[in-house]
C-alpha cells in the first residue's frame, strides 16, 4: 500500500510539473497528450495556477472614452486581445493597478492604455480613462439593504503631444 501511494503521488507531481511548465506542448503522442489534458482539467492545475488559492483582487471595471479633434462626445473604446496570452496581459494591468495606491503606478497604467487607444487609432487626440472599483458590501451590511455599487476609483485625461 505505501509503494503504491507513493507512486501516485510521483504521478500527480509529474502532471503537474508537466501541466504548470508547458511541457505538455513538447509532448507529440496523443494518447499522453490527452491523458494529461483529462487529469489537468480534473485537478484544475490548467486553470492559470488556481491551485496556489492566491488572494482574491479588488474588482475594477476600465473605461477608455476616445476623442478626435474638435470631438466632444467621443466613442468607447474595446481593448482587443487577439490571444489569451494578451488577455492575461490586459487583466493583470488591471488587476495591479492601484496596487500600493501608487499614483505613479496608476499613471503610467493610465498612459499605456491610452497610448493603446492612440496606437489603434491615430485620427484620436486624447483618450479619457476611467477606473471604477466594485463595492462589494459585507455581509452584515448586505442583510441591511446595501449592495454592489460601482464608484470612480482613478480619472485621467490622455493627449497626443
């Protein structure tokens, strides 16, 4: 019984090591390739390293309003993320952004999306973020009435030259 439990456990960690350091696109034979897809699925170690339990983040909701010349409405702006590995990229900004309530780390957030904004679109002469921060009310205020509201949290203004 105990060889035999340590000899799933080397299982479990071979999969894991596999699925965690991407080994798995190295590896050509299907029946392997699948085996280890169904166990990583199973486990959850395919899901952006959720087994390290990691903290749960603020929620933040980022809106990009950008402006042409001589425009006083604007249009909003989606940022577009053509693969995961992009996507992860935009949700971690948004993830850290405030961060250590650094406004020099908000900023420089600030201008990369809105240099973004001004790369897409080079008609655009200023973009206006906004970052709202979710409010998740605690549970006793919650049983009182209050619920999940949405407040500006970080504003700024973005121009070209």
């Amino acid at each position: 019984m105990n060889k035999t439990v340590r000899i799933l456990f080397l299982i479990h960690f071979a999969f894991v090591i596999i699925t965690v350091s991407h080994l798995y696109e190295l590896i050509h034979f299907q029946p392997v390739n699948s085996l280890i897809n169904l166990y990583s699925s199973y486990t959850y170690t395919n899901r952006n390293f959720g087994f390290f339990a990691p903290t749960v983040n603020d929620d933040y909701e980022l809106s990009l309003r950008a402006f042409k010349e001589k425009d006083t409405v604007g249009h909003e702006v989606q940022l577009h993320a053509a693969d995961r590995e992009n996507r992860i990229r935009f949700l971690t900004m948004l993830w850290h952004f405030s961060e250590g309530n650094s406004t020099s780390q908000m900023d420089l957030f600030a201008r990369s999306w809105g240099l973004y904004c001004m790369n897409t679109d080079r008609t655009v002469s200023q973009v206006l973020i906004s970052v709202y921060k979710h409010e998740v009310p605690t549970m006793e205020n919650y049983r009182r009435g209050e619920r999940i509201s949405k407040k500006l949290y970080y504003q700024t203004t973005i121009y070209a030259k």
